[in-house]
C-alpha cells in the first residue's frame, strides 16, 4: 500500500505563497505531525483491543464489571473491531421489523473499528487534491452553492465520460442528504451522527480514519462528549512518536 505524504503538495503551495512568514512553517509541522501519527497507527497492525482498552475508557465512565464484555472480531484488517459492552439502566427500545414490533436491550457499548488508510490511487479514482477532500466527501452535507459549483466540475472534467458522470452525479446528490456534523479540534477532520445505536464517529489524521462507535447514555451530547475524549485516547498512543 503506497501511503500519501499527507497534504505535501498543499503545504508546498502555501509556502511558495507565505514566502517566509510563520503560516507556512505551522502548516508543514502539523502536516508532518499528522503523518507521524497516521505511520503509528498503521505500525499498530490493527490491534483494536490495544488502540483503545477497557482502562481507556473507565477513565471517563462507570463501567458494571458484573455485565461487563470484550469481544474481539476475529476479522483482522480495516473489517475488524473491539466493542466493550455494559448493562445499562435504559428501557429497551422498541423498532419495527417486518410489522412486527421487536424490543431490544439498550446496554452501553463502545467500539473501535474500520481504521484505514487513503491512498495516492484513492486520490486519483475519485478525482480529488487532498486526503481532507476526500474524506469530506464520504460526510460533509453539501449547500445548494457547494453542490451547483461541485456539478459544474464534474460536467466539466466527465463530460465525455456518460457513466462517470451519472456515477459521480449520484454519489453527489446523496451528499445533499447526509446527516453528519463536525467536530473541532479533533484530529486533522472529524464527523459524528447520533442514531438509536448511539453516536457513530469518523476521524481522519494524516492519510488514516478510524470509526468510534459509542452509547455510553441515552443522549447525543454526552455520548459524543466521552466518544471524543476516547478517539483522544486513541490519537495519544501516538502523539509524539517518531518513526
């Protein structure tokens, strides 16, 4: 797997912009920051359970040991994960499946999976400059502006490529549906959505995203609030490593 020079070409661009102002010089060691962290967590060769442990994540919640559960997918790779579950004193939630009404347990549960890695043939296939855009793509809910200037390009780089562009149209128009929100100060980018599952969130450093799904109470807030700080926890076994 080729791995990318995380935003190398933009970073040179700003400084042939900045000339020798201090943005540049910010700029390059935060790109090379991100890069170092990215190279850490791949040389953690997808050991979820390590990446984010049961101690990790008592640091922020009242865990029950009575009902307390690891389980570690024997999938290994980008479709692995670890989930730590624990009862909770929630009612059970009710769905429909099939006109039947099902009632399910809603313990607490934290899990970390789907970490990966963009690549420079990524960039190629779907057209875009930067890791960052890339990822934007998979969450960002585009505007009305954002998608017309967003239509144009592709008519214009896809136009004598019919089904390229029907493709591409399509993977934009559900972009005008998406339901993530951001997340600031948190990795290089970071989206999260709250569902009856709890909060799903997706966050890209350097050229590597990992998932953190989490319901560790029954609202948004505060179940983003102990997701946040347990993707840190994350981020932090690589923070400062070289090499």
């Amino acid at each position: 797997m080729k791995k990318i020079p995380y935003l190398l070409c933009c970073a040179s661009i700003m400084s042939a912009c900045a000339g020798s102002g201090g943005t540049s010089s910010s700029t390059d060691e935060t790109s090379a920051k991100s890069e170092a962290v990215s190279q850490c967590l791949a040389a953690k060769d997808y050991q979820y359970e390590a990446l984010l442990t049961k101690a990790d994540i008592a640091k922020y919640v009242n865990m029950d040991e009575s009902s307390y559960n690891k389980k570690v997918s024997p999938t290994k790779g980008k479709y692995g994960s670890c989930t730590y579950s624990w009862d909770s004193d929630r009612p059970r939630i009710e769905s429909e499946v099939m006109g039947r009404t099902i009632k399910r347990l809603d313990n607490n549960q934290v899990t970390i999976k789907m970490l990966d890695f963009y690549t420079d043939e990524d960039l190629e296939r779907n057209q875009q400059e930067s890791v960052i855009d890339l990822f934007d793509m998979g969450y960002k809910k585009l505007s009305q502006a954002e998608y017309d200037k967003s239509l144009a390009n592709l008519e214009k780089k896809l136009g004598d490529k019919p089904k390229d562009l029907a493709r591409a149209k399509k993977m934009l128009d559900s972009r005008m549906n998406f339901k993530y929100k951001t997340v600031d100060d948190l990795g290089d980018r970071a989206y999260w959505k709250w569902s009856d599952y709890g909060v799903e969130l997706i966050v890209l450093i350097g050229n590597s995203r990992f998932t953190i799904e989490s319901k560790t109470t029954g609202e948004p807030e505060s179940s983003l609030e102990h997701a946040v700080k347990f993707a840190k926890e994350v981020l932090a076994k690589c923070d400062g490593q070289k090499l």
